[in-house]
C-alpha cells in the first residue's frame, strides 16, 4: 500500500526534486548559508567558551575516522564530526535563523549533509539539491510546530532541526522515498532539545543542533540498514506535532510545496545573539547615531519589543537586566540595545561587558514594554534627553531576505570571521556550487586550524 500523509508527501518531496525544480534564488540563499556556517563554524570552535571542554569530551570517546570538522586539522568519526559542526556552528549564536520557523536550520541540516558529501564525494549538485530539501523540510515542520513549541518547552531548532538534517542527509544517502519516511520514523524518537538552559544560561542550547545532526546520521544509517521506522511520524497520534507543541499548524507541512520555498525566508546575522533582539540592537544604533554617539546619563531610555520576543529576550526574570555570562547577554534585549547604546557595536567582545559598571547602569533603568503591532522580531527604541525625543522603529532587522542580503555582507562576514584563512577558492566555489566537482575537496579544505586573534583577550 503506497504510504499517505503530509510525512509521505515530504518524503516523496526529497526523494523526486531535481536541481531544476530549485528557484535560482533558493539557489543563492543556500549558498549564502553555507558560506556563513563555515564562518560560524570556524569561529564558534575558538570563541565559544564551551567549545574547548566539548571536543576533549568527545575525543575521550571518538577516535579515528576521516570526516572534517571545520576549523580542526584532525579528522573525526562521522557522526561526532557532525555534531562537532553544528555545536560549533551554533555556539556564538550568530548562525542563520528562519523567523516564521523560530529556528536556526543551517547549525542542524549542514553538517549532516557535508558529512555525507564528504563520504560519497558528491558533487556540487548533489550537495546543493540535498540542502535544498533538507532546508525546506527544516522550515515547513519549523512553522508547523509553532511557537507553541517553545511554552512546551522545546527548541525548536533541536526538533525541526533532525527533521530537516534527516532528510538532507537521507537523499545524499541515495534513500527512495520510503527509506526517508523510514528515516524521519526512526528520527522521531531521537528528537529533543529543553528550553530550561534559559534558567541559568546553560550551554544545553550550543548542543542542539550537533544533537540533531549526529542523529540524523544514525537515522539515516538504520534506515539505509532496513530498519523499520514508524509511519506517519510527523502527524500521527503520537507524532511529532502532537507532542512538541500544544498549536500545531500541520497544513504547513505540505502547503505549495514545491512552489513555494519556505526556505528562501532564511537570514544572515549581523549580531552573535537571538535573533529576537536584532531589531533593539539595529534601533538602538540608529538612536545613537541620530545622539552623535553621545548618551547622557540622565535620558531616559524606553525599548518596546514584540510580546513573542518578550517571552524569550524580555520578561521579569532578573538575568535579563543583569546577565550573568555570554547565553544570558544573548537573551536579552535590554543588555543588547544597552551595549549598542554605548559602543555602537554588538560583537562578541561585547560579553566582556557583562558586568561593566556603565552597562549595568544602563540596563538597570531601560523601560521594557511590548507591542502587539510589532513583528516578532521588530522593535522600537526611544531616547528623552533635554527635553528632545529620540525614536527608531525596526520592523525587520537587518541581515533578513529583505533588508538587501546581498553576496557582498555574507562574503565580509566570512572573511572577519575566518580572518582569510582558508583558501581563497572557498568561498568561490561555495558560490557557484554547481560548478564543483567534488564536495570531498571542499570540504577538506575546511581543516585548517584558525589562527588565534589578538584581541581575544584584550
């Protein structure tokens, strides 16, 4: 009996898309996102302060193997490399994000596939067609768990993540369409990912995605293997819209799949920090520009974000007005707009600010109030000085498809992040993917170790 259901349908989705049926700028988003995770990637592996003790856990138990970990001069075992990327990518928080998605789909789907490419030497081709779909599929099961998802209490970057890893990684695999429903059956069961790293700002959350990734692999593995995966693992009673949130929108599994590409809604990062306190640090940057970077120490600063945002980057909760490390600094929109107030910057050497006096100061009398009209990732700032009000209003922050995301950001976001280290024909070949002949090559030009930065301590 041929398989139905909106799990089907993603299969059939992954196994049968070709190149052709991928919008060129599907195409070029892809790209973009693949040359900022290797960016990410790199840098994640020397600044995230986790970093360190993660790969000497993982060595202790993962020896040998012949996979690349980006930034790291050793191979690795398959699935630890891939958990290795994601966790890496996903560790300064500047990784791309899908808002309608409420995730962050490169950390989880790239480097299940780059993994696989790198096996199998794929071509350029199959590397792009398979992070199309692994994309895609990332996105759609994304928005149709919802933000419902987070009062569950999941991430669902850990949760959509796998989803979309899985089948990025199944279709390099070569899986027909019943292998891939095996795949997401078996998926299922492996997915995670607890929102209570926010209570203390644990590093769970770097965790995620390289998670998600080295399951994807497993999946893949066992159903490549002829292991039976359950049917019907997204929709059914006891699937994964059931139980990771309490307001699924299913329809939006399969609604014009195909021709619409969910994907194409993905954005760069400007800021290493939660994408919903993008639009308080682009406001308060314009605020400061309009104050000739001059902030008197008795304006009165009033910073309005979305009620979505707030349940994430605002509230009552002490740590957001006085952060404790670099995860609670990245949820919060108050310390975000206040550094950015001050230093007209926001990167990672602003979570040596923590606990500066004058950062404090400021955060401690910032009024937060929210505003329905707001996009969930919009905000607005406002700045009473000498009786003279200062205002900026973002409804859509910087780095999303249309705030003007063009080749030339990602490439100097790359190329700061990297400090050029790798070979020049990188980021060429990442962006005319089609012309590569071997992934493998790509990908172990990947290895080179980066350099440390001078300032990393200063």
């Amino acid at each position: 009996m041929t398989a139905t259901g909106a799990t089907a349908s993603l299969a059939d989705f992954v196994a049968d898309t070709t190149l052709d049926d991928i919008p060129e700028q599907a195409r070029t988003r892809l790209a973009q996102c693949l040359l900022d995770f290797i960016g990410v990637a790199a840098a994640g592996s020397r600044y995230g302060e986790s970093s360190r003790a993660i790969r000497t856990a993982l060595r202790s138990v993962a020896t040998g193997g012949d996979t690349t970990v980006v930034a790291d001069p050793d191979p690795w075992p398959q699935p630890y490399a891939a958990m290795l990327n994601g966790i890496y990518a996903h560790s300064l928080d500047f990784d791309d994000t899908h808002i309608a998605g409420g995730l962050h789909p490169g950390a989880a789907v790239i480097p299940a596939v780059l993994a696989v490419a790198e096996e199998s030497d794929a071509t350029g081709t199959d590397l792009l067609t398979s992070l199309a779909v692994g994309y895609e599929v990332c996105c759609r099961v994304g928005v149709a768990l919802g933000r419902g998802a987070y009062r569950r209490g999941f991430h669902p970057t850990a949760v959509a993540g796998l989803i979309g890893a899985t089948v990025g990684a199944g279709r390099l695999r070569g899986l027909d369409a019943v292998g891939v429903v095996q795949a997401i059956g078996l998926a299922g069961s492996m997915a995670a990912g607890s929102m209570q790293y926010l209570a203390s700002g644990a590093e769970n959350k770097r965790l995620h995605p390289g998670l998600a990734a080295h399951n994807a692999i497993l999946a893949t593995t066992f159903a490549g293997s002829g292991v039976r995966g359950a049917a019907a693992a997204l929709e059914g009673n006891y699937g994964l819209l059931h139980a990771y949130t309490d307001q699924p929108h299913p329809d939006q599994l399969t609604a014009d799949l195909g021709r619409v590409w969910y994907l194409e809604g993905t954005g760069i990062k400007p800021y290493p920090a939660c994408r919903l306190t993008h639009g308080a640090i682009d406001a308060a940057l314009q605020v400061r520009a309009d104050l000739a970077a001059k902030l008197p120490p008795d304006a009165s600063v009033r910073l309005t974000i979305s009620p979505t945002a707030d349940q994430l980057v605002g509230g009552t909760d002490p740590r957001k007005r006085a952060p404790e490390n670099s995860v609670d600094g990245q949820f919060s929109a108050v310390f975000q707009a206040a550094v950015a107030l001050l230093d007209g910057r926001v990167d990672w050497r602003s979570y040596q600010r923590i606990t500066a006096p004058d950062v404090r100061a400021l955060t401690a009398r910032v009024e937060l109030s929210t505003d329905a009209t707001l996009p969930e990732a919009g905000a607005e700032l406002r700045v009473t000085t000498d009786g003279k009000i200062h205002t900026a209003r973002v409804e859509l922050p910087s780095g999303e498809p249309g705030s003007n995301l063009s080749w030339e950001l990602v490439r100097t976001k790359y190329q700061g992040l990297t400090r050029h280290v790798f070979p020049e024909p990188v980021a060429e070949t990442v962006a005319d993917l089609t012309g590569c002949h071997s992934a493998r090559i790509l990908i172990r030009s990947l290895r080179a170790a980066i350099p440390a930065d001078p300032q990393e301590n200063s």
